[in-house]
C-alpha cells in the first residue's frame, strides 16, 4: 500500500535510485492507496551522479534530482493475496519510470517484479524483468 509521501526504489537504469510518491493516478476505490501494477505521480529524491564524459553519451541519465515523473508500483512490502490462496510480500517498495506516453524511461530492469502486473497491462516490464513472482 503506496500512500502520500512513500518512498520507493527505482529498479531501472533511467538514472533514479529513490523516488517519493506524490499523488496515485486512479480510480478511488481504495482510499488513495496505490498496490501493485498501479500508476503514481512521483519525485526523484536520489540520482545516479552525471559524469562529463557521459553526458553527451546514448546511455545518459535521463533523469535528476527533483525531477516529476510518472511510475508504476512494481513491489509492495504489504502482502497481496492471490485468487488461490497464496500470499506474496516483497522485503521494499519498488517503482519503474514511465514518460508521458506510457512508456518505460529505462531499458533494463535490475530486479524481481511481482507477476500481478502482468494481469493490469504491464507485461513489457514483466517481460524485461529478471524474474517475476
């Protein structure tokens, strides 16, 4: 459960390593409280530094610090029950960074995604993801 405020790692190589929750793009069901494969508005707290040398490279960061961008929760730290009975929770809270169009930032993902988000529409990051449970 991914509130106001909530800080979660960023497992892509667009650059951002923290990133804090500002607002949860959905329907209210669930009293502003964002879970797995769900899309929020975040902050970038902590980057990777920018070189000299790398910044005029193709493989530059493309984010800062301080930076608004959307993301998708990938891992959540409350536990999420499956339809056939299985309980699954994860050791942090964990996000992707997506542009404006819905796309990931990143082009590699470093690290287990939960497979739920294969069922909300996200399955290019399930596919890109090291393992998925």
């Amino acid at each position: 459960m991914i509130g106001l405020k909530s800080t979660l790692n960023c497992i892509d190589n667009s650059g951002a390593l923290i990133v804090e929750c500002v607002n949860i793009l959905k329907q209210k069901v669930n009293n502003g409280w964002g879970s797995v494969g769900d899309e929020i508005v975040c902050v970038v707290k902590r980057a990777r530094p920018v070189s000299s040398a790398t910044q005029a490279s193709v493989t530059a960061v493309k984010v800062r610090r301080g930076d608004v961008r959307r993301a998708v929760i990938v891992r959540t730290r409350k536990a999420v029950r499956r339809p056939d009975g299985r309980i699954i929770r994860f050791d942090d809270n964990a996000a992707v960074l997506l542009n404006n169009k819905r796309e990931m930032l990143g082009t590699r993902i470093g690290g287990v995604v939960s497979a739920d988000l294969r069922m909300k529409g996200w399955g290019k990051i399930v596919s890109l993801a090291p393992k998925a449970i």
